[in-house]
C-alpha cells in the first residue's frame, strides 16, 4: 500500500452495534473532529502525555459497521439530539454529509444466537437462523471488504452492540482448533453473536475490543487465535459513570483505612441500552461487573446493593446515587453520598476512539493478544484484577512512556 | 537510655492544643487502643503495607500538650460524645484514668502573637503578654521536662490547635541566625503562636507537623533549624475531607480529559474550630488551602466557590456539598454532586497518630527536615506539587517500601 | 369508675408489637414525657393548636402490649441506642424502672396466620397452632383484663407488628355475622394476625389503629364491628419518611402544573422491619401504599420506582433518594432530588402517642367507626382519597376546631 | 371600544426588562402557545380549577416593553436556547416573525436613580440623566401610546427588569399629594427605576405587577395612588425555586413538630440576574426575602445560611443545595437534603403569564388596589404574612371559587 511509502497510515474503525447510541456519538464526534467543529474535551488519548506517540490522527480513520436495525445514523442523531439536548440539530445538520457517508458503511448484523428481545430489533436485511459458520464467514467477508475497498493498514472492531445475557464460558473448548471445528458444525445458539464478530475479526486479521459486558473475545481459544492472527484484544465493559467514581473512590477509603459497611449504588436511565438491560437475563450481566469492583479494591466485601431501572423520560442521561456508609476511628459511621448525571453514550464515545487509536498504536509496535495496560477504560479488565482507576492510569501511562522511549 | 539497649523505643506525641476536639479524640484513641477496646480502622499505618515498618507500637506512647482553656480532657470528651453522639459516655467513663493520666501532662500554652478571638479563651494560668522569646523559652522548658521525666527516646509535637490568621511569610529573615536575633528582641505579635511552638520544638530536639493552615514551621529559617537540630517536620492541614475528595475526584476528571467548568464546595460545621474560622481573618487561611489543589490538578483554574460556615448545631459534624460542573466530549455539560458528613475530629485523630508514627520512624532512620513523602496527609503539603491523592499515596509507599527494603 | 367522678379519666394505649422499633421508642418517650426529661417535640399533639381540646396527658396513659419475640423492653431499648446512636445508655438507663414496669403487661402474641418468617421469630410462650377463633377469644381476655386491672376508661390498640404480606380482602365476608361465623369454624391461615387483633380490639370494646400496611380492620365486617361496639378505628401504615415528602411534594408540582415525568424512590434501611419488608411477599404491601399516593395528588401516573432495601449497617436509619423529574414550561425538562435521613422509629413512636390521645378523644366526643380526619397520619388512609398532606392536616383541624367550639 | 361590544377583550402585557431572560420565554411562549407549539405545562391558569374563570386567551393579549440594552430578542432567544440548551435553535427560528413583532414594541426604559452596575448596561437609546418627573411621564406616554395604538382594554405591567439594591422606603411621604410633589422636585436618585416604572403605570391606568425583589410599587403612597387610579397591584419577587421548596416543606416540618435546628441554602448560577447579583448591595435585597420566610411559617427562628453565588458556566440553570437539620422525639437529630435543578427564567415565565391573566381578571372583577390572594406567586407578598404555599394556593382558590359563584 502506498501509505507503507509516505509513513502515513489509513486505518479502520468498525463498530458492532454501528447505529447504537455510543456509535451514533462516534460518528459525530469523528466528524466534527475532522472538521473542528470540536475541541478534544473528553479524548484521553488528546491529552499531553499522548502526544509523542505518534498516534493516527482523526483524519486517516474510516468509519463502518454492522447493525441490526434498520434505521439512519442522521435520524438516530437527530433523535439523539432532540431527546437528550446535548446539541443543536443544526449541529447534527451541519454533519449531515459525513453521517451518509458513514451510513455507506454499514451492514447488516447477525443476530445468531441472540436473546429474543434482541432479534425483535432486526430489520427485513438481517439475514434469519443464521449458523454460527455462516454468521463467522458473512461478517469476516464483510471486514475484509471494507479494508480492501479502504486501502486499510489495520482495523479496529469496537463492539458496541446491545449488551447479551451471561454466557458460562467454561463449556467452550480451550484449544483454538477444537473450537473451530465445533463452531463450524453447531446449530445457531451455540455462540451468542458478541463472540462471533470476536472470531471473524480475528479471523480477518482485525483486533478486536469488547465495550459491552458481553462474552466477546473472552475465550481461551479466541486468545490462542489473536496470538495466530497477530491481532490484539481487550475487554470489557466500558467504564464510564458509577464504576469510574466506585474505582476512584473506593482506593481513598482503602488508604486511609475507613471501613465500608455498605455501598449502594441505583443508576437509573432510559435509552436503548436501558431498555435492553431492563430485560433481567440481560442485566444480570451488567450488574456483575458493576458489583465486584469494590471486594477487589477494598480486600473484602461490604454489603452492596446495585440497580439498573430503565426510566424512558431519562434518555440517556445515566443517573446514579450512590450511599457509602463507612466506619472511621473509635467506631464512628460516617456517610458519602455521590450523584452522577452524565450522558452515558457521550462519556462512552470517546474512550471508543481511545481505544480504537490505542490498539492500532499497540499493534503497529507488535503486540499481540491481550492489551491489559488499557485496563482503565473497562469495568471488568481481561487479564488484571487491577481496579484502582489511579494505579490503572499509571500502568497506561508505562506503556505509553515505554513505547516513547522505546521508539516502538 | 535503658531502652537502646533492649532495642525497645519509648516516645512522646505532645499536642499543641491539647484538649481540642482533635487532641480529646486521640486521647480516647490512644486509650482505647492501648486496652483493646477499638480496632484499628482510621489508622493508616496499621493498614498491611505499614507492618514490616517497625512503627513504635501505640503503648510505648506518652500522650502531652500545651493547651490555653482551662477545661478538662474528661470534660470535653463527655461532651464531645453527647453533642456528636459518636459514642457512649460508658465508653468515656471507661477511659477515665487513662485521661486523668494525659490531664496531668498537659501545660499552659502561650498566647504570645494571638488574635482577640483565641486571647480571649484563655483561662488564668495562661501567661499574659508574653514576648517572642519569653514564650519560646518556656515552651522549650515544658518539652524538655516531658522527654526527661518521660524518658522518651524522641518526641514529635503536632499542632493541633486553632487555625491562627495568615501571615506574610516573605517578612521573615530566612538565615536563621538572623531570625533568632530577631526574635529575641521582638515585642510580642512578631510571630504567631504556631511558629513559637515549632521553634521551640526543634530547639528541644522535637519534630514537628503542622496538622493546621496556621504559619508553623513554614519558614525557611526554621527549614535550617530542623537540619541544625536534627529534626523532621512537615505540613500543612491535615486533608481530612471535603478536601480529601477533592485531590480524589479531581484526578479522574484530569486523567478523562474532562473539562471542569467549575466547582463549588460549601461546607458546614459547629464545633469550637468552626467557631474559630468564621472569623473571616482566621478563615481565609483555610479557604486558601481547601481552593488551591484544583488547579494545580487539572493544569487549569475552573471556576470555584468555597464556604465554610459555622452552625452550632452540628457539632462536629462537617457536611460538604460540592457542585462538579463540568464538559464532556462534543461539548455536552454534564454534573457531579458530592455530600460529605463526616465527623472531624474523628477523621483527623488517626492521622495525627500517623503521622507521630511515621515521623518518629522517619527520625530513627537518619532522615532531618522536611518530609514531603507525608503529602497524602496534608491539604497543602511543604515541598511538593503534587495534589493527586493516589500519587502522594503511591510516593508514601515507594518511601515505606525503601525503608523496609534498606533496613533503614 | 371513680375518675368519672373526678373527670379525671385513665385510658390504655396497648400495642402490638410491643417490643419492635416503634413500641420501644413509644415506651421510652412516654416514661421520659411522664419524667419530664424531654420536652414534646415530634408530638404533633403537642403543638398549641391541640391546647384547648382536653386531651388525656402522658401521665395518666397505662402502656401494655403483645409481643412474640422472647426478649425485654430494656435489652430493645439499649440495643436501640447502641446501634442508632440516638442518645446515650445513661439515658435509657435512667428509665429502668419503668420499662420494667411496661414489661409487666406485655403477654404473648398469636401468630396464628402469620408467614414463616414471623412465627421463626417466636418464642416458646407464643401458642403454636392456634385456630383464628382461638386467638381472638385469647387475645380479647389479655385486653379486658388489661383494662380491668388498671381500671381504664378506654382502651386504645395500635398495631405495631411486622407488616405482613397483602391479603385479598374481597375474599371475606361482609357481613359480621356472616363473618364471625366463618371465623369460628375456619382453620388457621384464613385470616392474618393484623385482623385477629383488631376483631379481638373491637370485641373487647377497644379502639384500633393500624400503623401497618397489614391488613388490620381494613375490612367491611370489621366497619359494622365497630359500629356495634361504639369503637373507634383508623389505618393504615403511618406516614413518617419518603412517603411524607411525596405528599408534601407533589402537590406543588400539581398547583403549578410542572408535569412530573417520573419519580424514583430509593429506601434503604436495616432495623428488623426491614429485614422482614426484604421478603418479597412482605415488600409487596409496603411498596404499593408507597407508591400509590403520587397518582390521586397528581391526577395522572408518572413513571416511578420504588424500592427498599435491607441493609442491616443502617440499622434504624432510614435513608431514601428520591429523584424527580419534571418538564416545565416550553416542555423544559428539571430535576429535584431530595435526600431523607431518618431515624424510623423516633419518627414514627409520638405518631403512635398523638393517634392515640386522638382516637380516645374522638371515641369521648361520642365519635364511632372510621377517623378519616386521621389521614395525615397515614400512607394509605382509609375511607378517604386525600393524600395532599398539607389538605389533609387543614382537615384535622377542621375536627380539631369543631370539638373546640362545640364543647364535645 | 368595539370588543365591548363583541365581549372579546383585547388586553396587553408590558414588561420592563423586556429582553431579559424571563421576558424572552415569556415572549417565546405567548407566540408558541398561540402557534399551538406548546402544550400548557407550567401555567397555572391552565389548571381545571380557573377553567371557568373567562380569563382572556393568550391569543388576545398583546406583548410589549421597556428595556434599557441595545440587544434583540430574536438574538436573546437564540443565546438562551444555545446556553442553556433548553429548546432547539429551530423552534426559536420558527417564531421569528412573532419575536420580530414584539420587537417593534420594546421601547428604551430608564435608569435615573439606577445603580452604576445598571446603567453600565444601557445602551445610546436609553436617556440618561433623567429626573424622576421626566422619566415618570416618558413611560408614562409610552403606555398610553401603547394601549392606544393596540386598542387594550387593560394593560398589565409587569417588573422582571434587574433586581436593584435595598432601599429604605420609610423615608417617603405616606400621602401620595406629598409624595408626587417630591417626586417632581426631586433629582435622579431619588426613587428607583422600579419605583418610577410603578407609578408611571398606574398614572397612565395599568396594573402593576412586581415580580423581583426591587421597590416597585411597595410604598403606602403609591397603594393610595392604586386607589385612585382604580388599578390592581401586587408584589413582589417570583417564587419558582429553593424558596418554593421552603415554603412547601417548612409547613411539613411545623405540623409534625419537629423542631429545626438550621436550614442552610446555597445557591449557584450563572445567569445575568446572577451577575447583577453577584454585587453585594443588590444580593442584599434577594437574600432577605429568601431568608425570611422560614421563621414565619416555623414560628420561631431557625440558624440558617442563605447564599447565592454566580458561576458564569451554569446559565440559567439555578441549582439548589438545602441541608435541613432538624430534631425530632427524644431529641434525635435529623437531616433532609434538597437539591433543585432548575432552568430559572422557564420557572418564572409562565408565573409571568398568570400574573398578567389574573389581575386583569381580577380588575375585571371590579378589584382595585392590593392583590394579597395571589400571595402563593410570591416570595415575599405584600399584604399578608402567610408563607405557606398550601395556604396560598388555597385562599388563591377560594378567590377564584368566589369569582365562579359570584359571576364577578
Ligand atoms: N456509557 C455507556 O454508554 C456504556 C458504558 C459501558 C458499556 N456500554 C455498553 O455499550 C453498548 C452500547 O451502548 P449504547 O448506549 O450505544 O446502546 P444502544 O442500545 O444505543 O446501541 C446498541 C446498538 O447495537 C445494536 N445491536 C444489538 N445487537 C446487535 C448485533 N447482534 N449486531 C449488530 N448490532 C446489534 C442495536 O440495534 C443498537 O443499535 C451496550 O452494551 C452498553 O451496555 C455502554
Ligand atoms: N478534620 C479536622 O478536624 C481538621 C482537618 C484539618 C485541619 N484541622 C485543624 O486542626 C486544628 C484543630 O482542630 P479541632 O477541631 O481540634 O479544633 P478545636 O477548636 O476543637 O481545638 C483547638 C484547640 O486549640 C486550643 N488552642 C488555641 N490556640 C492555642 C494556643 N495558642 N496554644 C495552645 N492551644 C491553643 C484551643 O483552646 C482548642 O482547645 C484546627 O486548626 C483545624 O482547622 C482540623
Ligand atoms: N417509621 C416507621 O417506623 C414506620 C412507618 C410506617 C409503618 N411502620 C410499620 O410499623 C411496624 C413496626 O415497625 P418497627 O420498626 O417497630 O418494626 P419492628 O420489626 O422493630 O417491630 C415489630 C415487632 O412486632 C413483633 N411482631 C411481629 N408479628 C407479631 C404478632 N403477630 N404479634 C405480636 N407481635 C408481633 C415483632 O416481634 C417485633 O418486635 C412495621 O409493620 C412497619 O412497617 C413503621
Ligand atoms: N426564577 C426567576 O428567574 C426569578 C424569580 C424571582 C425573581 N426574579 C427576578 O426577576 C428579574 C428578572 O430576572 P431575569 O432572569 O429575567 O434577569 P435578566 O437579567 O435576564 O433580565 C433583566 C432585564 O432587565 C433589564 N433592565 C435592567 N434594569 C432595567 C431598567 N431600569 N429598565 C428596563 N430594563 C431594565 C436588563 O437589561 C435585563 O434585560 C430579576 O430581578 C430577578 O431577580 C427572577
Ligand atoms: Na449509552
Ligand atoms: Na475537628
């Protein structure tokens, strides 16, 4: 490719879930970043210690996707717009080429193996009782064609896609040929559809990261196929609101040896993602990660309660209430209260395009498999039981003073 | 002394303001420790990091001080336990002879330099109108008597008492022969009480920490003293709370590039410090401390309002309420509410044993003057920039982890 | 009786649940009124405009009870203390003789009917197996000998139990005959203890008050009961915490037509009412008194949640969030939040006081069957759709006036 | 007037400050209401209750003012939407035509007796060094012209212009003869503009409303003017938010008796109300009428803390903090926490609204002079000491009740 002769790179965004609400916000961003309409409030990666790494620069990303519904990226902003206020329509307006260009892009999903609430979403172009095999080869087809019509150097897959309900992922074989060989001739259902874009990613020599609680990448085999396919991977779960503050906030009353009796934390939100989660299997998934934070932080566990409840007035302004009651010297209990009222798919977009940057720098300088030193931007990390948000952003700050110095 | 040769320490903590709400709780602490009647939750030092140390264990302490009102330790803990409800007066009772113990080594303090406001508490045993010298001198006599009789090993004072105004400390000659001179033929009013103690201190062989925003030991000349003497020292203001959350909060909007709009913290309490501080001279040192930290965190000054406002009623009770308005990717505003109720003294008596501890330790393995890897303590710690809780938390291990590792 | 001679009268407030929260709470507050050690605040009673109507004073109440947990009045109460911290052991302490003298006439409970959970917590005096004519017969013995033996001109009975999952009344009979017949020959399970009581009240020619959601005298038969009995009855579950907010609340949302959107309620607490309320069955019954106010103020259903939870480090302090969201003027959406810490049973014991000094007033004004002018003291009053607390309050004091003026 | 004949009232309403926030939404809601764009939330006139009343539709009223900045309201309209992101750009875009038509009848208002801070805004058009008399018959035209031109039958001014700084309003002469001959000879200083505006007014016949915290119309000479000129007045200072709240839920506080011990109130914003605020002299005149009103209702003086504070970032958004402490039985002490997020000028337009539809209503009636039933609009209303908005509301429904039934 020619950028290999320039040393300017061309790289590739693909979101699952690609007129969701976070890549509705992805889409915007990314252009009015282009076209700096916007500043860079909100991108980790814009920040000063970022800046000699040598990162792509929003300019060379293209945007594409698989999605489900059958709706337009310019009506879900616009949507977005008029439901949460975030920005003027005439924001969304002034967009509106980029958005059609992005719609281009994007394809129809797979719902093989989803949870009904999710396949009641499809559009008449998704395809129905799709085989694991089938799905797997659809979807690598689709990332292959994108990157060739693109001239892409690399592509990263950002799953944000509905989240899935719990998925007991020791039934699943640990060698990466076993698995292979049983996905190809089991019936749909076998593998929730996280798991399957996981492996056609993979497969396609893309990396692949889980925004979502669902299983995605976090396989024993799927690990053994990133080492093959020189790709890398991290998940999962995004953290962005109650988690973030429970992740910063629980280290402070471990250092100064305060006791937490109990922490309650009720989130309350009414977008898509809420409404989907109100579905129990799929909360369920949610409410796990969210929960086990605090035992690892602290060294026990203190009583905890955590609720998700869908609101639909709320759209998608997350807010979350959390009650700390602790125990300090001579056995005084002393209260913390927070509230939260952020925007979640705000919050949650630009850590997508951290991430996306990130992983293509990660790859660029060799690695392969697991990225835990982006621990930081999910609730659950694979591969660490690191949750202290300071002690992560020190870990990503090594790695990117490693690769600095390293000139990696 | 016998105690070098059993290897086996005996130390003095002497409280400047010694029958304070913060030195009454470390009395009761102190106490309740020594009998096994509280655990060890507040202490940061009894957290596992700290155990290799070999901090002096809290029975090998003498408990002293220098207080101005004449009141009693009994007294002020039976009332500090009905006005706050924190704990039974069973409990109280129980501690008496442990606190009829302590009220014998308390001695008059000096009002030398002190605002109306604090003259006005005094009781008749206080001297009046003592000069800078007069009082140094007397002080120093009091410390060296304690160590004496005591036999104590090494003794650190912390000034615990009320916030004094602030004071120009550019006036100040820095070259302490001069500073000396100075002092000895000042009328009184030349320097704060907080700065007579600290002096006195180090002349008597004494470390010192400054858990308040008053002057203390922050002067250059007194940086030479301690080196002189061979002594350490540390401050200033002990970060307790809503300060606390600030240097825990702030970071997290930093390290997700986060823009803060601007951030309000109000703040309510009714204890005699409180009664102290809405005096606007005497509080403007505290404001001081608690506004600073952002900017120095985020890199940028966000708009701030800090109250602090005294209301009887709630005793010891603090209660903060910050505002955290602050801007997210595309621009969107977004909110975080914190509610702080804590009780102070409380919050505050186990670090000062902390930081007697540490101190102490620091002292036996050669270390003189200032000591910035206490930072996590204070609101606005000597010698450092660093606001970021977790940092200066992370730097206080690096310091315990070269202490246990060298044998120090 | 001789106090008909004197005019002096001596009535009984008997409780059921005489050794919960509430019944504790009551004790202790009646004993220290009569002691004079604290003055009359939570007493609504007690405020100037109930001055002119004659109401009996603490001195001359007699206090007894049912119970069926096996423990005493005195551990309750300094357990009370230890755990809440709402005043001192020496406090409690100082009232001995009294509570041991309301111990005296408390007499074992039936749990005839009662779920699991509740007959797991009796002791071995409580009678196993009792069919619901038994108990009534037992109960109305313990109740007339009660008034016999201390010589009352009026008893008045309030339930104070555990609340006990939702019955369907449409089931019952409404005639009383009818409906004493079935309750001879019916086995144990057709009705819940609440009702037993309250036949065995009426019978016995006591007045009843359910501050429970529990079922109670909430029944037709039970309405002609009364009226046979010239008693007098009220319910049902009093209004002490969130539920007092909403009522307060919501009406100025309706008088300045701000359409509220939805209305989230999040209860937290940990005394043994909760711990029985976190059975779901249980919770049932609370959540629906809870959540059915906002509608009839309103004229319409906003979203809502409502939960509570049991966390036991709470103990009796009841904490609750209630966020609101509103739209306003041009469709602008608003937020209110309001935050609730309150001690259960402190708030809800001089409710049990005021509706007793009122009922038996109301019963010597010649007053028969439902006290709908008692509504500001309930959740869910009944015979009446009034929950604007402020309405409702304006409405006792219509009564309240008319007593006054009419000399009844 | 040939409406007399038609019975259709055709009825205008003048505000001074007719470019300011609430003026803005007030004239984006009358055209919208009109257009049929918004439904009627927030209006109280709206509710079932004043149905019957006859109050003349919003399509017959006619908008106008006085305003002292060089600004448009189209351009005002756009910057509010756009700092506040309270509506879309396009739905001020698409009642262009009506902005542009009250545009044309915004006449230059006057800043003699004005404080610095307030003149500073004017623009060229606005006279300056006028006297009172002159400034008095200048308006004065501009409202005859005004009804004139429009053929009104009634106008209704209303003050939303900049809160001005305290004045003492015993200095004046009681006699309105006295007072005008004063007022004549007089130079610029020695009324204010709110004043000035009041009686301009009621000379030319008007109605007067006073919605801020200034003077207007609160001299007993000017009541007699009132009189005279057989007009409705009343006043003074909106209550659309934390006072609202106080007045709501101090009543709750009285008629349960518990006690409170301080109510602290802190409130932030950051519109041009809040600038103008923000100078001490004018924050003055809003603290004391917020302050006032608890000790009136509680009928005893609590501690309390009011402070408002402007923080450019926050807009229009007034947002709330309110700690109530309070003691319930048994001296147990409590906390109730409110937090009010509300986007102020959307609170206080539609008020606006009702204000114009009542008092012409109620000149209709025959009424002249003060207007105390409307009490529950204000917070501070003149002619009476009830605070409590129930109470308000009810004697405002027992007006319109009278109203209904009479025929008036
Ligand atoms: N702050 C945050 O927003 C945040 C934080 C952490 C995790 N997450 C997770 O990120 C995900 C996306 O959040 P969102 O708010 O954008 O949700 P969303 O519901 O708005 O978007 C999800 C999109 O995925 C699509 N989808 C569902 N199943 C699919 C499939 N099998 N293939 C392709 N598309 C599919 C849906 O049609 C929808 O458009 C959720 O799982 C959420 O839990 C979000
Ligand atoms: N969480 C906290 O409590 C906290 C946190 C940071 C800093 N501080 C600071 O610690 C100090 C003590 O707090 P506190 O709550 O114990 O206050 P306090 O008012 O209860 O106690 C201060 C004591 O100092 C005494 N005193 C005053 N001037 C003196 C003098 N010149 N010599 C000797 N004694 C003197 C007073 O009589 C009083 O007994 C205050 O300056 C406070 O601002 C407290
Ligand atoms: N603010 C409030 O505390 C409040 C407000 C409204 C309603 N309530 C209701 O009041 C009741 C009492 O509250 P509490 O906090 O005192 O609870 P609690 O659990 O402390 O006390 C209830 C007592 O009832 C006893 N009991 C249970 N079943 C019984 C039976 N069949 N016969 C006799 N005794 C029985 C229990 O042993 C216990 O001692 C609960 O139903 C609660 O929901 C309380
Ligand atoms: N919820 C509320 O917004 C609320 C509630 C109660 C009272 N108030 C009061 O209502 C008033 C208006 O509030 P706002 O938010 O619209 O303020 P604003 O500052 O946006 O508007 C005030 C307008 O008055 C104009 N003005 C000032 N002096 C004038 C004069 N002498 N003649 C003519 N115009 C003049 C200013 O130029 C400005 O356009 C303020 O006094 C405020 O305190 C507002
Ligand atoms: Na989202
Ligand atoms: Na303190």
């Amino acid at each position: 490719m020619n950028n290999m002769v320039t040393g300017r790179r061309k790289v590739g965004l693909w979101l699952i879930g690609a007129r969701g609400g976070i890549a509705t916000c992805v889409a915007l961003g990314l252009s009015a970043l282009r076209r700096g309409l916007i500043d860079s409030t909100g991108l980790v990666t814009a920040l000063p210690e970022f800046q000699k790494l040598g990162l792509v620069p929003w300019g060379d990303w293209v945007l594409g996707g698989h999605e489900i519904r059958s709706t337009h990226l310019l009506d879900e902003a616009q949507d977005f717009a008029r439901t949460n206020r975030t920005f003027d329509s005439e924001f969304v307006e002034s967009l509106r080429s980029e958005l059609e260009d992005v719609e281009t892009r994007i394809r129809p999903g797979t719902v093989s193996g989803a949870s009904p609430i999710i396949t009641g979403l499809t559009g008449p172009e998704v395809p129905k009782n799709e085989s694991p095999g089938e799905a797997v080869t659809r979807i690598r087809d689709d990332l292959e064609s994108f990157r060739r019509k693109n001239e892409l150097d690399h592509v990263v897959v950002v799953n944000v896609a509905s989240t899935e309900p719990p998925v007991d992922a020791e039934k699943f074989p640990t060698r990466y040929d076993e698995f292979e060989a049983q996905l190809q001739r089991s019936p749909e259902g076998w593998l929730p559809p996280s798991a399957l874009y996981a492996i056609a990613a993979m497969q396609a020599g893309c990396s692949y990261v889980n925004f979502t609680p669902s299983l995605g990448c976090n396989l024993p085999a799927l690990d053994e196929l990133a080492r093959l396919q020189k790709v890398a991977y991290m998940g999962c779960d995004g953290k962005t609101g109650e988690t973030l503050l429970k992740t910063v906030l629980a280290p402070m009353f471990r250092a100064r040896n305060l006791r937490v009796l109990s922490w309650v934390g009720h989130n309350i939100f009414g977008n898509l993602d809420g409404k989907i989660l109100d579905t129990p299997s799929h909360k369920q998934s949610k409410v796990a990660t969210k929960d086990r934070v605090l035992a690892e932080i602290l060294g026990y566990k203190p009583a905890t309660v955590v609720t998700i409840e869908y609101l639909e007035d709320l759209g998608d302004w997350k807010t979350a209430w959390d009650h700390v009651h602790f125990s300090g010297f001579l056995g005084v209990p002393m209260v913390l209260q927070v509230i939260w009222q952020g925007c979640d798919s705000i919050l949650a977009a630009p850590l997508v395009l951290d991430l996306a940057r990130l992983t293509e720098r990660a790859v660029r300088s060799g690695h392969v498999g697991l990225m835990p030193f982006l621990a930081c931007f999910f609730k659950s990390p694979h591969g660490t039981k690191e949750h202290d948000f300071g002690k992560q952003f020190a870990q990503l700050m090594s790695w990117v003073d490693g690769l600095i110095a390293g000139g990696g």
